[in-house]
C-alpha cells in the first residue's frame, strides 16, 4: 500500500465556501479515484490553522 500526505491552507474567511465546494465530493472525482485503485481518502481541515 503506497500513503501520500500533503498541507495546504484556505484563505482566511473561505472555510464556508471551501467546505460548500467539497461537499458533496464530485461524483468524477470519486469515480477517477476509484479507477487509479485509491479506495480511502480522508481530508482533514484543521480549524485554528486553516490547514487541509
């Protein structure tokens, strides 16, 4: 199993419109992760550093 991990950050005062853009995920994007065999992808935003 290969993990890959990276940061990046939101824009103070974009949280909301982040969190309504990603949700619901994409059905594309679902369907393109599971064709390149990725079948658990977790993202985390961290609330004090804006951190994805």
């Amino acid at each position: 199993m290969i993990r890959k991990a990276f940061v990046m950050s939101v824009y103070a005062g974009q949280e909301d419109q982040y969190r309504r853009r990603h949700n619901p995920v994409w059905q594309e994007l679902l369907d393109t992760l599971k064709a390149h065999g990725v079948h658990n992808y977790s993202i985390f935003l961290h609330p004090e550093t804006r951190q994805l």
